[in-house]
C-alpha cells in the first residue's frame, strides 16, 4: 500500500490525543494507574513505572486504521492481536506489555486499542510501527517525556 502524506491537520491530532496507560498490577504500592501520556509532557506516573520496573524507555503503539485509514473494529481487533504477538518476541517478559488506548480527546474519532512496551528500544519501535503501516509512534527515554515519532 502506498502511504499517504501526513498532513498538518493529522500531525496535531497525533500531539492531541491522550494515550490512556491501563491498571497496571505487580509495580508495588503507590504506584498512579491508570494514567495519560501526552506528547512533549513530562509524565510522572511513566517515570515511575520506569523506577519500578527497571527499565529507561517505553514505546506506545498501536495495530489500528494502519495509515490513519479507518478500518472495522474487528480488523483493528485482529491487526493488534498480530501486534501483540509480535511484542512477545520483543521483550523478555510479556509482563513488559501494557494495555492502553489512544483517545481523541474531542471524541470525532474513536479510541485504538494500544500497548504501552516497557523497554523497546526507539530503533524496535520504528521497525515494528513500520511493520503495522502506522504513520508514527509514540516513544519515552528516561527523561519520561513521550515524543511523537513520525515514521515517513
């Protein structure tokens, strides 16, 4: 498939959105979840869970509407079923695989089903985002800054 441009319009939309970390189990008391990631905004909770898991970097990603073209609910169900088993190969304990959503905070479009990845390095991130035809990635290092990452 050829991919399309990204248009402005597209690239804000990407800033916009609020990628929704879920509840999070064994990272020990005190721990904030669930949480929101916003591009370019520090983010405690990451920080955090970065602190208690041991790892420095994180990757949000999704499988859903590949180009930002709108695909039935139950493509997107099976690309991120694809996703996930291709995250298993990824990292060294699925436990590292974090159930989240992208949400459009005007609610025009509908949430993604998403995965927050605990340790994937921004060079596995790219691969696989690539892989799954998504126009970016969102990726944290241990600033626990997530950056929108164009991949085209």
């Amino acid at each position: 498939m050829t991919r399309p441009e990204i248009s402005a319009e597209l690239v804000a939309a990407y800033r916009s959105t609020e990628y929704c970390v879920r509840p999070v189990a064994g990272f020990g008391t005190g721990f904030v979840c669930p949480f929101i990631l916003r591009v370019d905004r520090y983010s405690a909770p990451l920080s955090q869970l970065f602190s208690a898991s041991g790892h420095r970097c994180a990757t949000f990603i999704t499988a859903c509407n590949p180009f930002s073209l709108p695909r039935s609910p139950e493509a997107n169900h099976a690309a991120c079923g694809r996703l996930r088993d291709a995250l298993i190969g990824c990292v060294s304990h699925p436990g590292q695989i974090i159930e989240g959503e992208g949400s459009d905070p005007s609610r025009v479009w509908p949430g993604e089903e998403s995965f927050l990845v605990l340790g994937l390095d921004i060079e596995t991130s790219r691969a696989l985002g690539n892989k799954f035809e998504q126009n970016a990635i969102v990726w944290a290092g241990p600033d626990a800054v997530p950056r929108l990452i164009l991949l085209r």
